[in-house]
C-alpha cells in the first residue's frame, strides 16, 4: 500500500509527529510518500494545487493522507479520484465559523474518512462518523531515564526541582501567562520555573526526564502530545482540563488536573512536587499502553481505515 502524506513544511520540514506517524506506518509495511506544502494562509495552501496534482499523478498513491484542514481542502480540489484521508489537529475546532462550515462541507461531500484528536474535537465540529484517533507515542523513544546526566545536559539545576513549561511562550493558546502567574504562588524554595522550545523531536525525551514536573495550562488542545509523552516517560504531569486530558490521566496518581485559576494551578503543583519527593515516578507509561496510545497500535488503526477505502 502507497500512501501520500500531505503536509505543511512552512517552518523549514513536516511537523516532526507527522514524520513520526508515518515511520510508525511504513514499520508495518506501507510506503509512505511526502508532499511539502509550502505557503501562508488558504491563498498559500490553494497555491499548491497545480503541484500537488503532479506529485498524485508522478506517485500514484492508493491513499492520500492530508494534515490538517487546509491540506485536506487543498488535496481535495486537485480533482484526485484517489481515497482522501484527513486528521484534524486541535488548532481545527478554532477556525472561524467560516472555516468550520467549509470542514463540514468537506467532509460531508469530498473527503472519505476524518481523523479527530477527541471527542470533544468530533463533537464541536459536528463530524458525526469521525475516527477517534490521537497521535501515538514511540514508546522506544519516551520511556523513564535517569535524570541526573540529564539534569546538566540541559543546565536545570540538580539541587532544586524543576518545572518546566514546555511551549512557546508566544502561542496564545499555550497560555503561557497563567504558568507565569502561577509560579509566583509557589511557596516552595527548592523549585525552579523553566521555559524550553523549539527542541529538536530527538530532545525532547531527554528534557522531559531531567525535570520534575510538566506544566501544560493551553486553554485549548485536541490530545496534546507533551502530556502524552511526559506520562511516558513516568514524570508527573500537571494540566488544564482541556481537550482529552482527563480520559488520559484516568484515576493514575501522579497526573493534576487543574482549572484556570493560577492560585489552583499553584496547588497543582505543589501536590504533583510531593509526588515527585515520595513516589519519584508515575506509572503513566503502563497507562500509554493501557488506551493503547504506542505508535504500533495507532498505526495498525490507521491502516485499517485505509484498507475500508480500498
């Protein structure tokens, strides 16, 4: 089976999880193919049609595979009789009413099968016959490592814990200002607040294991792939209750959920430090394996979604 993923390169390469499901992929025997969307907003991703045309005729693939959903709408108006496949991301359900109408238009009349990231994703987007499906985690990869080296690999004090804050401050949706907030609740001396991105997807694992405890406090996600990957590697994890957040952490201990108070975050904190202290680790990796969230059994999902198209 040849399949042709669809994806933005507008920061220089595909987004590395894209990279990552398709290895996942081609580990169960598919091969996989890139086209690189290059360009700005609806007008720039419109602007690949022409080529996307080529590179469908050139590959003749048995799937195209699209990421996001303005490589769906371009893959679906280059006319292709090919199967279109499209995983929606969590930046998706907060387009405009335009743009969600344009989804629903799509996948009601041209694209084939839909992949969400939650239900809350299929629900708000009213997809009703919408694959659940979040990204897997390579569980080769993210698994607990002894932090000590680690700790100054990447200059994180080794006499204080560390919480990191592992995004963007300039994402609006990464609510960076409620982690800022927070922290100044602390009471805690022996704690250090730390910012790390754009680490390389190799980095990381690593940089999860030299800390303490993650701090996601995004006022939006679909299923975010850090909290994924954070209970993998077995560290505590404090969160908003946002996207599927509160179906990943289950009843584990370990894992906070917290609302946007900063005061409540604080708590959060300060509770999944102690946990750190007495338990040192989670057991969120059995969890990843428990919902079955491994790159291999997300892979094998998405093979059988291919396979009903052909």
């Amino acid at each position: 089976m040849k399949v042709l993923f669809v994806a933005s390169a507008n920061k220089g390469k595909i987004d590395p999880l894209v990279k990552a499901q398709g290895r996942s992929l081609e580990k169960q025997g598919v091969t996989i193919k890139y086209y690189e969307v290059k360009g700005r907003g609806l007008k720039g991703y419109l602007s690949n049609i022409p080529s996307l045309r080529k590179t469908i005729k050139q590959t003749n693939p048995d799937i195209i595979h699209a990421h996001y959903s303005f490589c769906g709408f371009a893959a679906a108006l280059t006319l292709t009789n090919k199967p279109i496949v499209v995983s929606l991301m969590g930046s998706d359900i907060q387009a405009g009413a335009f743009f969600r109408n344009a989804i629903r238009l799509f996948y009601h009349r041209i694209w084939d099968a839909v992949i969400v990231k939650s239900p809350k994703m299929k629900l708000t987007l009213n997809l009703s016959e919408a694959h659940i499906m979040p990204n897997g985690v390579d569980l080769t990869r993210f698994k607990d490592m002894d932090s000590t080296a680690l700790k100054k690999k990447y200059g994180f004090d080794s006499d204080k814990k560390t919480i990191l804050f592992l995004a963007d401050p300039s994402r609006h949706e990464k609510n960076y200002a409620l982690a800022a907030r927070a922290f100044e609740y602390i009471k805690q001396d022996n704690c250090k607040f730390e910012v790390r991105y754009n680490l390389s997807h190799w980095e990381v694992p690593e940089v999860i294991n030299a800390t303490d405890v993650i701090l996601l406090t995004s006022k939006w996600e679909g299923s975010p792939n850090v909290v994924k990957e954070t209970m993998a590697c077995n560290r505590p994890v404090v969160a908003t209750n946002v996207g599927d957040i509160k179906w990943l952490f289950g009843n584990e201990p370990g894992h906070f959920l917290t609302t946007f108070d900063p005061q409540d975050v604080a708590s959060k904190i300060e509770k999944a430090l102690e946990f750190a202290r007495t338990h040192g680790r989670t057991n969120g990796h059995q969890r990843i394996l428990q919902l079955a969230l491994d790159t291999d059994s997300v892979a094998e999902k998405i093979i059988s979604i291919y396979k009903s198209l052909l």
